[in-house]
C-alpha cells in the first residue's frame, strides 16, 4: 500500500527520526530532571516553611530572568513535548502483534497518562501561577481562584491553595501520572536511542525504571501531603515566619524587594516594620 505524501505531512514523514529523538531528549532533559527537582523541592516543606521558603528564594534568584528560563527551558520544551506527544499518539499504528500484553499495557498507559499529564500540568500552572506575569492578567485570574501562589510567601500560599477536597485529589492524580510518564518513558525512550535493544537489557532497564518510579512516586506523595495536611493555623503561623525571612533576606540583599510576590496583608505590614527598626537604631 503506497502512502500518500501531501505538503503538510511531508515534513514530519521526512524527519520524523530526528523528531521522535527530540521528543524523548526533551521528555528526559529538561522536563523530566526539572520534575524531579520540583517535586524535591515542595517535599522540603515537611521539614517546615523555612526550608522551602529557603528552596523558593533560591529558585527565583536570577529576578528578571527568571520567565526568560522558565519559557526557555519549561514552557516551551513542555509545549513542544505536548504537542508533539499528541501528534505521535495520534498517528501511531498499533504494534500489539510484536509486543506482549505486559508491554501493550505500558503502550497504553503511557499515552493515557500523558494526557492526563497535559491536562493537570496545564491547571497546574493556571492555579498557582497564572501562566503569564502580566499585572491585569493575574488580577483577572486571582478573581477567577487562579495565580494563587506569591513565592515569597511560599508555604502558606501553597496550602491555603490546597484547600478543600477537589484540588488536592486532581493534584495527587496529576502527580502520579506524571511520575509514571517519566519513569516508563525514560524505559521507552532508551529503546528509541538504541541504549537496550535485547530482551534481557530491556528487562534489566525495566526494572531500573521500575525502582525510579517507585521512588518518585514516594517523593511526590510527600510533596502532596506537605502541602494538604496543614490547617489554617499553620498557614497564619507561616505567614509571620515568612514575612521575618523576607526582612532579613531583603537586608541582607539575598532578595530583591518585590510586593507582586507577597500576600497583600504582608505588603502592607512592611513599612511599619522598617518604621520600629530605623526608630530602635536611632
């Protein structure tokens, strides 16, 4: 059967080896070592708000290039994964025939969990970030119950966002699908790279990925618990241990002064706080 090639198709039939390669660099490096970082980084909140408040000061450090990284190396690999994952998925052609039902399965749930993955992600970033930085955008959204999260009120904005029932059950499902198209892709992304080809290093891998999972898995349901097991009185008591951070951390010049990142009633308790420094000093 001979297949037709039209101008729009002809691009991804011509390269689509260079494309799948792509696919599965950017699905491992960065996405996949940024996931696993992030997920590191909110389960530092079980060891309390100082050390992820500690993690989020870090993380935004670089001030105004932190969106050009975020788009640089999140967004748009993430998007171009997405995309591309969707066109792969749509266009794939069943191999059910060469393959075992174990690994039928995994074919299956890896696309599954992939939508699901995209999905989550997206809202994801909609709750806690907004997508974009642009000041009439985030108050819209933060009206709308979205771009909740103020980084240098980072614990206590985390968890007032977990609030409730619905959140945290479509987080501990996005955290876990993504955690399973991490660990069977990096599997299935050796194969593409041709790092196991015979049955007994892909059995091997398997079970090296098997672990990886396991492992993440953990790590993320710690993560998940961090940040909805706490109540309001946490979320208060964070709040003032926050704030006292952010007065050293900005003295000390380890942070730029910037109000857009903090709660409303923190913006507003600062000057009286520098007021009773500079009047104790003199």
């Amino acid at each position: 059967m001979s297949v037709s090639v039209t101008p729009e198709t002809s691009f991804w039939l011509r390269h689509e080896f260079a494309i799948r390669r792509l696919h599965s660099l950017l699905g491992i490096v960065p996405l996949g070592l940024y996931m696993v970082i992030h997920l590191l980084t909110n389960a530092s909140l079980l060891n309390g708000p100082e050390t992820f408040q500690r993690s989020v000061y870090l993380i935004h450090s670089p001030g105004k290039l932190l969106p050009l990284i975020e788009w640089g190396f999140i967004f748009a690999p993430l998007i171009f994964h997405a995309v591309l994952g969707v066109w792969i998925a749509r266009t794939g052609r069943s191999n059910a025939s060469q393959y075992h039902y174990a690994n039928n399965q995994r074919y299956s749930w890896q696309r599954w969990t992939g939508f699901i993955a995209l999905v989550y992600l997206f809202f994801h970033i909609l709750h806690l970030h907004g997508w974009f930085h642009a000041e009439l955008y985030l108050e819209l959204a933060r009206q709308l119950g979205f771009a909740t999260f103020r980084p240098y009120n980072a614990a206590s904005t985390l968890v007032a966002a977990m609030q409730g029932y619905v959140w945290p059950a479509f987080y501990l499902v996005g955290v876990m699908a993504c955690v399973y198209h991490l660990a069977n892709g990096l599997w299935t992304a050796g194969i593409t790279w041709g790092l196991w080809i015979s049955p007994q290093a892909q059995e091997r891998a398997s079970k090296l990925c098997l672990v990886l999972g396991i492992g993440l898995a953990i790590v993320g349901a710690s993560a998940w618990w961090a940040a909805v097991s706490p109540g309001e009185e946490e979320i208060e008591q964070w709040v003032e241990v926050e704030n006292r951070m952010y007065d050293v951390a900005t003295e000390a010049g380890l942070v730029t002064p910037n109000p857009e990142k903090r709660l409303e009633s923190a913006e507003e308790e600062v000057p009286d706080e520098v007021e009773v420094r500079i009047t104790v000093t003199d």
